[in-house]
C-alpha cells in the first residue's frame, strides 16, 4: 500500500456541521456564508495533507431515497433545513468543483452509500482509503485499509479506534446502531437499550444480532445492567431490530458511473473562484486566487467594478546591519501598529532567554532581529543590549500601539531580560492594545484552539511553518538559538507578519459585534499586563514544610494500602485496573456499575466514588488512597521542584484563552485545584507563605454566582434576601421547607445550598436526590416549591433557553458570548446538555467578568498608591495578596471597596477579606 490514498470526504456531514458549530457568517448584502467557508477551508487543509491523492466530495442528492421507501419514518424526525444552510450548498459545490475537486451527487441513495461503494470498489483495495467524515455510522467501513479521519477535530479512527470508541469491531457497529437505533436518523433499534447495553450484548454473544436473537437463553447470564429483562424486550421488538439493521447498513454496490481516475484532482478555476470569492466575499481567498493565477500565467479580472488589490510578495528581512536595523527603527517610529514577537530558548517565560525579536507594522513585510544564536558559523548579530537600548523607548511608548499573538508571554520575556547585566532592568511594554489570541477567543470561546498556527489556517488559510518545521522534534530537538539563521530569519519574520494580518482579519470581525468589541477592549486587554505581573511576582512556598507533608502522605498511603490488603485478603497493585477488577467484582462480588469501552467492569474514580457512597469498604480505602497520592504527586513532590532558582518563588501561568465561559486557568503549577475541603488540601496551601514583615491577605466574593442569579432573573425573593443580608440559604431553607427563618436546621440549610447552587447548574430531580439523600419524588417537590417561591428563577431559566434556541448563543451581563452548537440538537442529551450550559454560562462568565475587572481595578490602585502591596495570585473568584505588615488594615478596607465596586448589580457584591501568615490561614 505504497500508493496515495484515496480520500473520500463526507460534504454533507461537514456542511452541517460546519453550520451548526461555527460562528455565523455574513456579506455586506445578507448572504449567509460561514459553512461554505467552514468547508472549504476542511478541504483545503485536506489537500495539504494529501497533495498526491484522489479525492472526491461526495454531498447527499435531493430527493428520497431507498432507505424512504423502507420505512416511512426514515429521518421524519428532522427540521426542514434552515434556509440559511440551503442557500450555501449552490455556491459550495460550485467552489468545490471550481478548486479542482471530483463532486459527486448520486440520487436514489445518501452520500454514505457513494462513499462506501468507493471505499470497498476492487479499484480502491490495493491503496489505503481515507473518508473524512464526523459521522459514526461510517465506523462500519473501517478494515486494515480504510480509516476514519474528522478533519473538524483532527482526530483518526481505526480498527482499534472503533473499539475502543464503541467497544465492538468495525463488523458489529451495523447490529449495534440496530439495537440503540440513532435518533439523528430516526432509527428506531430496540427501546430503553442504549450504547453500553448494546455493546454489553454483542460482546456477549461474540457475533451481531442474528447470532444475539439465537441466543437470547444466555442473555439473562451476561454481565449487563437489567439483563433479566432484556431477552422480553428484544423478543417484543425483533422486526424492528431487524429493520433498523438494513436502515443502517451502508451500500457498498450503488451503481456508479465513475473510475478512479475519474476522480484524480483537477486544475483550479480561477475565473469561477474569483466569481464566487467576490460574491462570498472571501477577500484572502480572492486575493490568493489572484495570486496563483498570475504565476500560472493566467490574467483574471475581478467581476467588480474595482478588482481589489493583489498582496505583494512576503518581504522577510533579517537583520544583521546597523543600517538595516535603523531603517526599521525608523519605520517602528512612524507605525501607527506595530506587531511584534519575541524568540526565546524556552516556553517558560519566568526563565527562557531571549533570542531575538521581530516586527511587522504592514501586512507580508517584516524584520526578524537575532541577538544570541549560537551556532557554529552563525554570522556576525548586532549587539544584544546596543539593540535593546535602541528599542526600549518604543517598546515602552504607551501611545505607540501594539499587537502581539499571547503578548503575555513576550511582555514578561521582555521584563526579565536584563539589559547590561542589570536584573531589574529589562523592559517594560506598554501599548499593548490588540492579542489575536484574544481576539479570536473573545470572538468565539468555543474554538478549540487559539494558537497562531491553528488561527492562520482558519482565518488566512495560511499554513505556517511549524517550530518542528525548523528545529525537529523530540530528544533532538533545537533550541531556537541553536537554529540557523536561513531558516530563523523567515519563521520569525512570518510571527510578526501572521499576527498582524490576522488582527487586520479578526478586528473587522469583532467590530461588526460591538458588545464583543467592548469585552475585548474593556476587560481582556486590560488584564493581559495585570497578569503578567502577578506571574512575575510568583508566591513564596516552604518547600521544607511540603517535603514533611510529602513524607506524611506517603505514611498514609502505606496504611492505606495495608488496609486494602487486609479488606482484599491478598496483596494486589493499586494502580493496576486489571488486578483491581479481579479483586472488586471476581473476589469480593461488588455490583459492576459501568464497563469500559473493551467490555471490561470500569474501576474509574466515578465508579469507585458511587460504590463508596453505597459504604463498601474498599472502594472507599482506594477513593482515600487515590487523593493522598494525587496531592502527594501533583503537589507535595512537584511544587519545591518548581521553585525558580532565580527569585526563589512559585510562577504559575495565567491562561486568559482557554475556559468558554471565560474563566481563568491556571498551569505549572496548576493552582485552581488544590482541593479545600480536606485537611490534606489546606495543608497545602499552608506551604504558601508570606515573607519576613508581610502577611497573606484573601480577597473572596461571596455567593457571587448567587448573586448574579438575583439579577439576572430579578426574583424580589432572592433580591430582598440579599440587599438584607441575610443568609440566602437559610432563607430558601425557610420558604421551600415552609418554616420561620429562625427554625431552619443545619440539614435543611444544607439541603437548600444544594437546592441553590443545583439549579445553577442545571442538576436534576434525580441529582438533587442522591446530593441530599431522599427519593426522587421529594427532592422534586422540593424543586417545585422552590420555584414556587422564587418564580423569577423558573421565568430567567425558560427565557435563557428560548433566547439560546432562537439565536443559538448566550451572553454575559458585559456582553460576552457563548455559543451552543448543540441547542437545537435532535440528540435529547446534547440538547439537555446544552440548556443547562445555557442557563449556568450568564452567570459563570459574568462572574469570571467581574473578577477580571477586579483585578484590573486592583491592580491600578496599587499602582497609583504605591502601596507596598501586590497579587500573588488568583483563584477562582479570590485574589491574594501579599501585603507589608502595617498596612494590613488599610488595603482590607481599600480592597473590599475595589472588588465591590468591579460590577453594579441589583444586589451587593460582598467581599469576605482574611489575612493569615499562610494561605490557609487567610482564606
């Protein structure tokens, strides 16, 4: 199988996906055009990866099909499609066949059943087959030569794939979508038996459902959840079994005028694709267009009236002379934008050296700078801190505005370097006013990746070079300045010039949605030097006092384990999943809760967490076992190597980028999850210390998601009790369980807590119930009464998840949006899925908007003050700070009124302040 690939793209699967997951997109005249885009740039990737092969794009035709006259239901169940959609799919399969790729449309039968005829042809059995697709049914293709590839998420399905994506073969996934049916699709399959029991029963009986339905005698035996029941059942529905079976099966014989020769890349049109890049509006793709048919000797002319200019050739320089370097000083001084970034020797910017910078200040021209590289035969570089010097006073310069791709890291790399071997001076950027990374992040949190590789690809469609590109990979990998400057000089460059033209791209996008606009410009920005800050301060650790707790974990764990032993009978590996299986459900017989994907009994944290709650005593020994040794591996042994030799503090990262409702994350150290509710956790933060004549001061809001709520839904019941003052959950207590305030019990308290934190996130009667330990048909009267009583929330939470269904996204109280691919998903769990991130998001995102104005509102009174006083770090809705001795009182008082002041609400924003000499102490 020497040979290309033949690859086969699902464009239906991709067109629909494409719609509902990808933010909207529009010309100046209305047309809707985000999924012709989401497509072709799928395509266009693909082409990259496969240069060599065949392809074909294989849409569904109109019209039924065979599987219509099969069954009367087939796919009743799905809307008309939007027409928003049906007004793409013409200039899609137009620009399709104008890039050169085979199309295909075959009437009478869906595009899964052209691509299986393909893909299982005798001309396609000597080569290997790809089909890029997101849909699961097409699992049933795959053999030794045809995989599964999403080009949406990058990720590949093979043989083994399939199993342990389904736990069954490749051959068994037609009987499995007969037994669970797919609700896309409105297969019927067999009510009440979903994924795990499907697997469960072909595992079982080693075949598919002919070998199943002759061997329902042994169903009964099989280690399934209600399997008593379960030959009743598929004995009651075993025509409809049978009849999902053939709705499922893909045709691999559909009649097909075509060869694969036939389906060999053509040459592109460039006079249809500049036709339909001007109607779609798709400027880089036009101008690109434009491009390539002028090396290829062809004259296209734009069909407008203007032909919008071409894009001049990249013009990387690097520069290695003093007059080069002053001609781009002085284009740096007249910029009215510069984008700027910074190569280093590493990814931690607390410790990573300088290496050289580049610039950009218009698009496809820009100078990378090397200072260090050190190869052997390196030319002669300008003077480290000569050219430092020269660029300080720009760099500095906050009216000279810049952008950068996660400038956070640039800006603290450019702090640290110390200029003539002095270590407090290096340079402080100011005028940072654009991140792309932001800029796409606050354009659409639910993309995966914002890195600059992924964005340019996306929004440029522009490959960049890779890092492993130019410096290898793995154990051989090079330092930036161990890489020659030929191939440097153009990586670099390349930086500074994609950031630039992917702010050009994202900031037309951001300022069609202002609210969004104004989240970047009001908050995220702001916060980008905040937080470097707060990275380079780092918190002092007793790395003494973490090498005791370490010891003392790890004596508990020994006795643990020992306990283990004796409840087991026998010595077996903690760690092991095969030798815990035996134990807990061969030896001891517990209850099998849930299987793996291979058909195994699971031993998963969940599953052991739920057998501990039902008091068997090894599964909460091994829950036990299993946090000392998560604390004593993550934290206790790891934090003292994390130390920075240099400043003697811990310099965890910030990541403004990553969470969709805008929260912060935090990694190396991960301090978000230290857990606080066991004495183990709060030890450690007992390691985090204040230094000699300082204290560590603890900045919590309180209830601030509760609060938010308040306003959101504007209940008078949840707004009296908290412009009182009063505690709010022992005045829900009082109104659900309808007793006076003063007569509420600590277990009704609690319960109403769970009552009132549940509802924000969406848990169910079911959940309720097991949270508080009643049956399901109280715990939902106790939700009835609650919102009874409070109906604002029941009307906030209807009107949130009609608002979600209409226009397919929420937002925060400043304007920050997140968007629900999933809110009108036929698939009741997506949907469900997606109402409940819905009614939570306003409130979470609101609450991460606060304190990120917090923060900046902090940070900007401390600095003004001059107070000697600074944030240390930041977890969840608490700031911490580090703060001399006599002016403890002082910054109390001064940061409650900060922090309060972050956000005007319809309640107060109540801050609780502790101080402590440690952490623990303060919070």
């Amino acid at each position: 199988m020497s040979q290309a690939p033949l690859v086969l793209v699902d464009g239906s699967s991709y067109l629909y996906r494409a719609f509902h997951a990808l933010p909207p997109l529009t010309t100046s005249k209305g047309l809707p055009t985000g999924a012709v885009k989401g497509v072709l740039n799928m395509l266009k990737s693909l082409r990259k990866q496969y240069p060599d092969s065949p392809f074909a794009v294989v849409f569904d035709a109109k019209g039924g099909t065979f599987r219509d006259d099969m069954y009367a239901e087939y796919k009743a169940n799905r809307p008309s499609m939007p027409d928003d959609m049906r007004v793409q799919i013409e200039p899609l399969h137009q620009s399709v066949i104008a890039l050169g790729f085979p199309l295909l449309c075959v009437e009478g039968v869906e595009a899964d059943d052209v691509i299986g005829t393909l893909a299982r042809s005798s001309a396609a059995a000597d080569r290997p087959v790809i089909i890029s697709t997101g849909d699961k049914d097409m699992a049933q293709l795959v053999d030794g030569h045809i995989t599964l590839v999403n080009t949406m998420t990058g990720s590949a399905m093979d043989v083994e794939g399939v199993k342990e994506k389904f736990g069954v073969a490749p051959e068994q996934i037609i009987d499995y979508l007969a037994l669970m049916g797919d609700s896309s699709d409105n297969i019927p399959g067999v009510p009440g038996i979903g994924p795990k029991t499907a697997s469960g029963l072909l595992v079982g009986v080693n075949g598919g459902l002919t070998e199943l339905y002759a061997n329902l005698d042994i169903v009964p035996t099989l280690p399934i959840r209600g399997a008593k029941t379960l030959p009743a059942k598929l004995e009651e529905h075993r025509e409809m079994a049978f009849l999902s079976y053939q709705l499922a099966t893909i045709k691999i014989d559909v009649p097909l005028d075509v060869e694969l020769d036939d389906l060999q890349m053509g040459k592109p049109d460039h006079d249809k694709l500049a036709e339909l890049y001007t109607l779609l509006e798709f400027k880089s793709w036009f101008d690109e267009n434009q491009r390539d048919a002028k090396r290829s000797g062809q004259e296209v002319v734009a069909p407008v009236a203007e032909e919008p200019a071409v894009d001049a050739e990249l013009k990387y320089t690097t520069i290695l002379t003093q007059a080069d370097f002053d001609l781009w000083l002085k284009k740096l001084n007249d910029a009215k934008l510069i984008a700027f970034d910074t190569e280093t020797t590493g990814i931690d910017a607390q410790q990573a050296q300088l290496v050289g910078l580049s610039f950009a200040v218009q698009a496809n021209e820009a100078a990378y700078i090397p200072l260090t590289h050190s190869y052997m035969g390196v030319p002669d570089q300008l003077d480290r801190d000569t050219v430092l010097r020269a660029l300080k006073p720009i760099l500095e310069d906050p009216s000279k505005l810049k952008v950068g791709q996660h400038a956070k890291f640039d800006m603290n790399i450019l702090a640290n370097c110390a200029i003539g071997g002095d270590q407090s001076c290096g340079i402080t950027v100011q005028g940072i006013a654009f991140d792309t990374m932001l800029e796409s992040y606050v354009l659409d949190s639910t993309a995966t990746r914002h890195d600059m590789d992924s964005l340019a690809l996306k929004y440029l469609n522009h490959t960049t070079t890779s890092f492993q590109d130019i410096a290898g990979k793995g154990a051989k990998q090079l330092t930036f300045d161990q890489i020659s400057l030929e191939l440097a000089g153009p990586y670099a460059a390349e930086d500074a010039d994609v950031t630039l033209r992917l702010h050009q791209t994202l900031q037309e996008k951001l300022n069609a949605i202002p609210s969004l606009s104004k989240v970047l410009s009001e908050i995220e920005m702001p916060l980008v030097p905040v937080l470097a800050r707060i990275e380079r301060q780092g918190a002092l650790v007793d790395a003494n006092l973490l090498g005791i707790q370490s010891v003392e974990l790890g004596e508990k764990m020994v006795a643990l384990e020992r306990e283990a032993f004796a409840i087991a009978g026998e010595e077996f590996n903690l760690g092991s999943p095969k030798q815990l299986g035996v134990i807990l459900y061969e030896k001891l017989g517990l209850p099998i809760l849930s299987k793996t994907a291979k058909g195994q009994a699971s031993t998963a944290e969940a599953v052991l967490a739920e057998l501990a709650e039902q008091d068997y005593p090894l599964p909460k020994v091994l829950m036990q076992y299993r946090s000392m040794s998560k604390l004593k591996s993550t934290y206790t042994d790891r934090l003292p190597e994390q130390i920075n030799p240099r400043t003697g503090r811990i310099h965890t990262s910030y990541h403004q980028a990553v969470a969709a409702t805008g929260r912060l994350s935090s990694s190396d150290p991960n301090l978000q999850n230290i857990p606080i509710r066991t004495a183990e956790g709060r030890r450690i933060r007992q390691a985090f210390v204040a230094p000699k004549g300082y204290k560590l001061l603890a900045a919590d809001y309180s209830q601030i998601e509760l609060r938010i709520m308040a306003h959101l839904a504007k209940d008078e019941g949840l707004l009296h009790a908290f412009r009182n003052d009063l505690d709010v959950h022992k005045a829900t207590a009082a109104e659900v369980f309808g007793v006076e305030l003063a007569d509420v019990t600590t277990d009704q308290r609690r319960s109403a807590k769970a009552i009132n934190f549940g509802l924000i996130y969406g848990m169910s009667a079911f959940g309720l119930a097991k949270q508080i330990g009643v049956d399901r048909k109280q715990s939902q009267a106790y939700i009835d009464r609650y919102f009874a009583r409070y109906p604002g929330v029941l009307e906030y939470m209807e009107r949130t998840r009609a608002q979600a269904a209409e226009q397919g996204f929420v937002e925060t109280i400043f304007g920050r949006r997140l968007y629900l691919p999933e809110i009108n998903a036929k698939n009741p769990a997506l949907r469900k899925g997606a109402e409940r991130t819905a009614i939570n998001a306003p409130m979470q995102g609101t609450a991460a908007d606060i304190i990120k104005k917090a923060m900046v509102a902090v940070d900007n009174w401390l600095t003004t003050s001059g107070l000697d006083a600074k944030v240390i770090l930041q977890v969840h809705d608490e700031l911490v700070l580090e703060v001399r001795e006599d002016l403890v009182d002082q910054v109390r008082e001064d940061i409650r009124t900060h922090m309060s002041d972050a956000a005007k609400l319809d309640v107060p924003l109540l801050v609780e302040v502790g101080v402590g000499n440690n952490w623990d102490e303060a919070h």
